[in-house]
C-alpha cells in the first residue's frame, strides 16, 4: 500500500466517524477540537485501522492526547506499514 492510498483511507475513516467532511490536503486537524472526536470515537478508529492496515497500535498510542493530529496519525500509520 503506497502513502496515498494509506492518506486516502484514513481520511475517508475519519470522516465516516466523525460525520463530518475532509479535504485531504489539510492534514493539519485536530481529531478533538476540529472534529469533535470522543474517546469513544478514537477508539472506534483505531481498530478500524488496526484491521485496515494489518498493524498493532503501541498501547503508548493508545491515547487521544498522543497522535490527536490528522498529520500525526498518518505518519504513525507509514511507520507501521511501510
């Protein structure tokens, strides 16, 4: 999976999620403060990237508070899968 399929798919996660709707150029949101996310949500996000992607989240990442930024959750995602 290159990083633009990986980009494409994530976004299109979170805005299933969040209801809400994303330009893929803008990396820079906050999953909290722009999109309203719970713990709940994020969560409901992680496993689905878990399956998605075929990876493991460190339990370190398994806070809100530590990948919070689009752009943070995407590059954390690349390290894992490519």
């Amino acid at each position: 999976m290159n990083n633009l399929k990986i980009r494409e798919t994530l976004i299109d996660l979170i805005m299933d999620i969040s209801g809400q709707s994303i330009e893929s150029d803008n990396l820079n949101i906050s999953l909290t403060n722009d999109l309203n996310f719970d713990s709940l949500m994020f969560i409901r996000l992680v496993v689905e990237i878990e399956k998605i992607f075929s990876i493991e989240f460190d339990d370190e990442f398994l806070l809100i508070e530590k990948i919070d930024q689009i752009e943070t959750l995407l590059t954390y995602i690349e390290s894992k899968v490519l």
